[in-house]
C-alpha cells in the first residue's frame, strides 16, 4: 500500500522540492502551505508521516503540533527547522514530534530520515496489534512497565508517555541500575540507522524525570556526567514477568 506524506511548508521553492523527490520515491504527496489549513487537513485526513515546517503563517508548528497531539493523532511528525536552532528542536522534540531536520539539507538525508520514521513507526503500530497479557509486565517498587500494551503506572496511577519516552522507560528499566550510554539508548530505541544527535535522547530523558515526579523516592533517573543514564529504584523488591 502507498504511504501517504503531508509536506506542511509555505515556501514553494522548498515545497516543490519536497513534493518531487518524495513522489519519485513512491509516496503519495499533500502540500499545505499555510498553519490552519496544513492543521486541518492533517486532522481530517489519514496519513503515514507528516513533514512540518515549524514558522507557518496562520497557526506555526509547535501549535500544529500540541493540537494534534491533543486531539489525540499520533501520525509521525518530522520538524524542518534552521540551522543552528536547537532552541527549536528542543521545543519541537517536546511538542510531539518524532525527528527533525535542518535546513538547508540534501535529498538523500531527507529521504533516509523519512524512511527510518516510517519503519521505526511501523515497527510501534505492529506491536499495539499484540494480544494483551494482563501479567506481562516489570515491576520496579511503585512503578508497574507493560511492554506489550505501552502502559506505565506509578503508585497506580496512569502516566501518559510519548512512544519513544515509553521505550526509554523500558529500556533501563529492563537493566535498573546499568548504566546505559546514550550510544545505547540511540541503537536501542531510534535504531541504528537513525541519523538524529544525542540531543534527543536527554530531551526524552528530561521530560521522563518530570513524568516521574510523582513518586522520585521509589524510582527515578540518574545523570552519570558524560556517560548516559540509569534508572534508579529503591530497595523494595522489584519483580520480572
């Protein structure tokens, strides 16, 4: 089945380009160039990926995205942002969305970056179809993992993960204690084709922290300067299903 792509990008030049080189590749292309209308066709419609420029006129990215995401549309979202922005990115990477890149850039990163979200998305969408296992899961002290349903609580209350947040979360919880270098969590979690900085790993890691306020005695994630990170649980019996 052809996958579907919405380029939101008010620039023709760029838009142009965009739309050119991913319908070569295959992929059926929308173009928006404006902030309301790339909103409502992105919230009405059904569509693999989703390529956003993050200064639009009408509504700019990071409103498109907190709304979507709000309205509960999970589609994959890839931010095109300036050089040198990493202001942006980090907002952006916040907001919901799943990978960046900058401009100017060439086809071929353009190409690879769209091709890894959508396989990294793939992958997330086959693993909701598992069948449920009410006992699968980890548990560290307050804090109950369930891989196979994407659900994590703390002292028994529901907190909402971004995907890849969730799958950082799971990855050192399966290891408490371990260090994990942000080379490890970068293979495990974007996989080894992902062609994005380390910087998204600490801004995932940082809003885990904060999600895991809730209870920071019981769990919580530890800095090792220069190195990566690793979860920290207290000494109550932490059990593996």
């Amino acid at each position: 089945m052809t996958q579907r792509l919405l380029v939101i990008e008010d620039e023709p030049t760029l838009s142009r380009l965009l739309s050119y080189n991913l319908s070569r590749e295959g992929y059926e292309v929308t173009v928006e160039d404006h902030g309301q209308t790339g909103y409502d066709t992105a919230l009405n419609q059904e569509f693999d990926l989703i390529l956003l420029d993050l200064m639009l006129p009408g509504m700019n990215g990071f409103e498109i995205m907190t709304k979507l995401r709000q309205e509960g549309v999970k589609t994959p979202v890839i931010i095109l942002t300036a050089k040198n922005a990493e202001e942006e990115v980090v907002e952006g990477l916040k907001s919901g969305a799943d990978d960046y890149i900058t401009k100017p850039f060439g086809v071929a990163e353009l190409l690879a970056r769209v091709a890894a979200v959508l396989r990294r998305s793939t992958g997330v969408e086959e693993r909701e179809k598992l069948p449920d296992r009410e006992d699968a899961h980890i548990s560290h002290g307050a804090l109950v993992i369930y891989p196979e349903k994407y659900e994590v609580t703390l002292n028994g209350e529901s907190i909402t993960l971004r995907p890849k947040e969730f799958e950082v979360l799971l990855y050192l919880a399966r290891k408490p204690g371990v260090v994990m270098t942000r080379d490890d969590l970068m293979n495990a979690v974007w996989g080894f084709d992902y062609i994005g900085g380390q910087r998204t790993v600490d801004v995932h890691v940082s809003s885990l922290r904060k999600k895991l306020e809730l209870d920071p005695e019981s769990v919580h994630i530890d800095s090792i300067r220069g190195v990566g990170y690793k979860l920290v649980v207290s000494k109550k019996k932490s059990v593996h299903h």
